[in-house]
C-alpha cells in the first residue's frame, strides 16, 4: 500500500471472511485483459491459506492452541507441544505433500494435480513406503 511498487485495486465485493480488501496483481496486469484484470481482482482470497492453517492446527496435534482449564488456575497446559522444533518442520513438510498430492478437493483434484504436477491423487502410502 504505502511505500509499495505494486499497484492496488480495492475489491469492492466484501465477504464475511474478508471485507475491505485490497488486491495487487504481481504478474504483468499491463498484458492483461480489463476483464481478466477485474475476473483476479474479484477471485483473490486468502481463505485457500486460512483452510491450510487451520488444517495443520486441527490436524497436528503438536499445533493445536493450548488447553485452558478452570483448576489450573488460568495457567496453560501445553503437553502436546514438540520438545525438539525439528519435528515440527518435519510434521509440516509431511502434511504439505500430503495436502498437495493426496488430498482432493470439490473438483475431485489434488493442488498438484491443478498445476500438472501429478497425473492424479497419490496414496499416501506410496509416498511413505515407496
């Protein structure tokens, strides 16, 4: 916004998720279309990266917010937490591939399958134990 080379466009549109949102187009928006231009602005979202996080805290336990109890006195109980951080990277990068070459969407395609990365969805034991 301030500061910034990018060229933003207010997304008039305002969802319950996302209000006031502004969008800059990072690929040359000058070769493109007034109506492509516009198809970007009104399909820009970070709800396909808000899902991904709260994939990884529902499904890693590691992540998951800590408990608050009435008996702890308002103290936190973080038992599930890593005690090596390195584990946290690897668990990430398992869930990673696993979302993006296992995991299918409404389409019925992986993320990977979308960029023609993969032919189709890959079971995750063939990932694991090749």
């Amino acid at each position: 916004m301030n500061g910034s080379r990018e060229v933003w466009f207010n997304n008039p549109i305002n969802r319950i998720y996302e209000c006031d949102k502004y969008v800059a187009v990072l690929t040359d928006a000058e070769r493109l279309s007034e109506g492509k231009l516009v198809e970007f602005i009104y399909r820009a979202s970070l709800h396909p990266i808000d899902n991904f996080f709260q994939m990884v805290r529902r499904r890693l336990s590691l992540l998951e917010r800590p408990m608050h109890s009435e008996s702890n006195n308002g103290r936190v109980w973080t038992g599930k937490s890593a005690y090596n951080p390195a584990m946290v990277d690897k668990m990430l990068q398992i869930l990673r591939v696993y979302y993006n070459f296992c995991l299918v969407g409404k389409d019925k395609k992986t993320p990977a399958e979308r960029l023609g990365l993969a032919r189709g969805p890959v079971e995750i034991r063939k990932i694991l134990h090749p």
